[in-house]
C-alpha cells in the first residue's frame, strides 16, 4: 500500500508503526501468524521499531541487528538496508526472503568506475575507422567500433607481424614497440626490414594495425599497445620455399601475421599463382604448433579485383583454411568497388571506396605514398582492410592470449555486424548466422569481439572427415543441366571449414560456375563465369 505515506516521517518511522496502521500488510500477517498466533496482542517479534534504526530479529538465534532502511531512489517498491554488521546480512535477508517477507534481495557493491580511453594522438580525429562521426560525409557509426573496445584493452602483450614491402621502425608512431629480434628483411637476407624509399605499402598498414596510441603523436593503430614486428618479403621476387621461411618467422614470438599481398588480382586463374606445397605446409604448421600449439593467427588480403571479375576463390593464399581472408567496405558500410567477393571470405573492414580513405602511418620523409611528412591520408584496398582485423585479432588476445587461432576465427564469425543489411547477397546458413559472399559474416567489430572473447568457450580439438576422389566422367553441356556429384558425410560434425579438391578439363573454365550446396541448402560459390579464356581447373 503506496496511500498516504506522507503522514510518516521516513527517517524516524517504525516497522510497528506501519504494521499498526495497514502499510505493511504482508509483514503484518506474516508475523501475526507465524510468530504471534491468531487473536493475539502483536508482540513484533520479527520487527520491532527504533528511531533511525530497526531491530531486526530472525528466528534462527533471536540475534538482534541494528538496520537503518530507507526507500530507494527511483524505483517504486525497493529500500535500502544499512547493516551495522554487513556479515549478517545474507542470513538476515535470506530469511525474510524464505518466510515470504521481501521478494528478493541484492548486495550493492561500490565500483571504482574509470575514465573512457579519450587517446591524445592528434591524427585520430581523422581516422573514422575507429570512430566515424560523419567525417567526409560517412555514416556516423559505420566503423570497427574500435574506441569501446579500447576501454578494456589496448593489444598490449601481442605481437603482429607484418608481411609487405618493408617496416618503417624508425617512425614515431612505430618504433615504441618494434621487435627487431622477430624482423627480417628476405630480399636483403638481413635483420633490417626497413623499406627503400618507394615502397610504403608495409608501413601504412603497420600504422593501422598496431601504430602506438596515447603518445601525442600522428596516428593510432586499431591494436595501439601491441608490439610489432617487419619481414620484407615482396619487394622483390620470391620462391615457395622463401615465403614458407617468412610466413613462419619466429612462430612462437609473433603472434599474428598480416599479410596484404597475393597474386595479381587479374580474375585469370593460374597454377602459379596459387599457393605453393612449402607454403601450404608452413600454413598448416602455423596453424597447429605456433605459439606455443595455440596456432599463429593469420589474416590475408581477399584481393582488389572486383572490376575484372575475379574472385577471392581463385587465390590460394587467401582461400586455405588457415587463413582469414578479409574484404573491405566503405565509410558508408557497402562493398568497395575492388572488394571481391568469395565464399571464403571470413569477415570485411573498414578501407576506402567511399568518400575517404584510411588516415594512416608512411615512410618519414620524403618516401612512402606522402612525399613529406610521415602520415599517409588515403591508404585503401583490402590492404587495409586486413591490418584493421590484425589488430581486433591483437585485442582478442590480448583480452584471453590462451585462445587458439581457431577459437579466434569464431569469435570474429560470431561477432561481425551485419552491415548493409538490404544487400540481395545476405542469406541465412543452416546454424543461423547471417552470411555474404561479398561480406563473409559481415564487418569487424572490436569491442563485439573482445567482449565476447572475455566469455568464450573454447572449441574442441578439431577433427576432420574426408571422401575418397570421386570420377564424375561426365561432359559439361553448354547452357544445359548443370553436373552434380554428392559427397556424403557419415561423421557427426560442427563444420568450420570445407576443402573441395577439384579437376576439371574444359576449355574456357571462366564459362564454367562450381557450387557446393549444404544439406540444409546454403550455397557456396566457388567459381563464377568470367572473362578466363585459359583451359582446365586443377
């Protein structure tokens, strides 16, 4: 009963006097009948009233307990109680709770609350893919979600290694947490991977992975605290086995490398082109005894080649199981225009496609893409895109570093947004994720990620299931049915990745469109009709 409260004074009011005048009902025959007896003089042997205070007697030892109680602020029905001795209260509470008393009972706990990540970096204004508040006409909003994430962790304790054309250590923004003693130049066969003059390709995307944060300078990388590390593999020429030797440095010290490279994004297939065997073995040995056999984190370039028609399918770097193939998408959050779709597309980033590109770090001097100074305005390309996710991948880590590279696949899968949600592309697989083959399971969110890390389980130990080489023998007929073969899986499996191995003899294999179909009907595109006049698919 709420009515007429007014006519107590609430700091010296007393139990016996709301229960003598009707207030507390439930209270007042709750200690009639059970403690008292029916036709009996109220004696208050559960309550009995002081000034400012409260005597509170509970059956089991009849201990008295001085309780101040007041009502709540807000919300109607709810009182604070004061305990002299807070150890009592649990019994004390729990007992009123049990005889029907009170509903329920929480413990108000004092937190120590602390300030928001505000970074002092006096490029970070200009980096809206941390955090796009309509700079250049953007999408408020549309970014990586970066800066919530920074208030729990900042990829301290993480190494990313980058892969590219060079490392510029001696920038301000990267050289705090350089590991030369994890870099090497394979051009130059030397521990020095700093890059000549024009090649800044390496450098920006150091800056957008890992560029130090908070130290009132230039930019901020996505992973601000992590440490990183340079090996110069693709300024000049390399074989299978020097790649292997690079994708594997220092497997146990850097953690994740970044790779923004791969065969040209021409939408011709070429046996060249596609991973070598040394690779694809340092790929596997990463993925099962790197660090420490947790498995080194991967993260690849999905490719540039949209406006040819190619397919992020056809490249054997980013389509291996091991890797996380990313896409990119604007500030708008839709595909760019060079993004190329592929049923291996795990997750996108943020890059440039729309109104502006990616704010970032560049050779010093007069090198790089930014003939003075050392910030690069207008970095892009899944280049881009792919560094952005290294460095969610640093946080994921750094939040839990005892989680595999399998464990962080899935927490990215599991935490991507959805953007451009009206895209005709989206559909929904059989365990009820929301998948693209433009977008994979949509865009990198960081504080998602790193949240959902703090309550991840982990995966099991992964197994596998394989069919025997199956001899379809059948001609592909020209607009005519299409050839189906049928794989059947007799293993009770959660499935995370699918290899199709594949030979098919045809002239003009860009005519030709390979699609694996789920039980439950989810289609993956594995090739699409293109421009390739080239011959056979093996």
């Amino acid at each position: 009963d709420k009515v007429g409260w007014d006519k107590f004074n609430l700091n010296t009011v007393t139990v016996q006097e709301l229960l003598e005048n009707g207030y507390l009902r439930k209270m007042y025959n709750e200690t009639w009948n059970k403690s008292v007896g029916e036709g009996k003089k109220i004696q208050c042997t559960m309550f009995c009233g002081k000034t400012n205070a409260i005597d509170v007697i509970f059956e089991s030892g009849r201990k008295d307990e001085n309780v101040e109680i007041k009502p709540a602020p807000f919300l109607e029905g709810a009182w604070l109680w004061k305990f002299e001795n807070p150890t009592t209260a649990p019994k004390i509470l729990g007992d009123l709770e049990e005889n029907g008393l009170i509903e329920r009972s929480l413990p108000e706990r004092v937190k120590q609350q602390q300030p928001r990540a505000v970074l002092n970096d006096p490029e970070i204004g200009s980096q809206w893919h941390l955090n796009n508040t309509g700079q250049g006409g953007g999408t408020i909003g549309e970014d990586a979600n970066v800066t919530a994430a920074w208030d729990i962790v900042d990829g301290s304790g993480v190494t990313i290694s980058i892969i590219d054309d060079g490392f510029a250590h001696t920038h301000t923004d990267l050289s705090p947490g350089y590991q030369s003693s994890n870099s090497y130049d394979y051009c130059n066969n030397d521990a020095d991977p700093t890059p000549s003059s024009g090649d800044g390709h390496g450098t920006s995307a150091a800056g957008v992975a890992g560029g130090r944060g908070n130290n009132n300078y230039g930019i901020a990388g996505v992973a601000h605290g992590a440490d990183m590390s340079g090996l110069l593999l693709i300024a000049c020429g390399t074989p299978d086995s020097t790649e292997a030797s690079a994708l594997s440095h220092d497997d146990q010290d850097n953690d994740i490398y970044s790779n923004s490279w791969g065969p040209p994004d021409t939408g011709n297939y070429k046996m060249e082109w596609t991973a070598g065997p040394l690779v694809l073995a340092a790929f596997e040995s990463d993925f099962t005894t790197g660090r420490g056999g947790l498995g080194n984190v991967i993260t690849w370039a999905g490719g540039n080649g949209l406006q040819n028609n190619d397919n992020s399918n056809y490249d054997g770097y980013a389509n291996a199981r091991q890797t996380i193939s990313v896409g990119a998408i604007t500030n708008g959050g839709t595909q760019s225009y060079y993004s190329e779709p592929g049923a291996n597309i795990l997750v996108v980033g943020h890059s440039n496609g729309g109104t502006l590109g990616i704010h970032t770090a560049d050779i010093p001097g007069s090198g790089g893409y930014n003939n003075s100074g050392d910030i690069n305005p207008s970095f892009g390309g899944t280049s881009s895109a792919t560094p952005l996710v290294s460095g969610v991948v640093a946080l994921i880590l750094d939040v839990d570093p005892t989680l595999t590279a399998r464990d962080v696949m899935g927490i990215l899968a599991h935490s991507a947004r959805k953007n451009d949600p009206s895209d005709s592309d989206w559909t929904v697989n059989g365990a009820g994720h929301d998948i693209s083959h433009k977008y994979g399971f949509g865009a990198a969110d960081a504080h998602a990620a790193v949240s959902l890390a703090a309550n991840w389980t982990k995966l099991q130990t992964e197994t596998s299931f394989g069919t025997p080489i199956s001899n379809v023998g059948t001609s592909i007929p020209d607009n005519g049915a299409p050839v189906t073969d049928t794989i059947t899986v007799t293993q009770d499996l959660k499935i995370e990745h699918v290899n199709i191995v594949v030979n098919i003899t045809h002239t003009g294999r860009g005519d030709l469109e390979t699609i694996l179909t789920s039980p439950d009907g989810t289609q993956s595109v594995l090739t699409e009709k293109h421009g390739d006049t080239g011959d056979h698919y093996t």
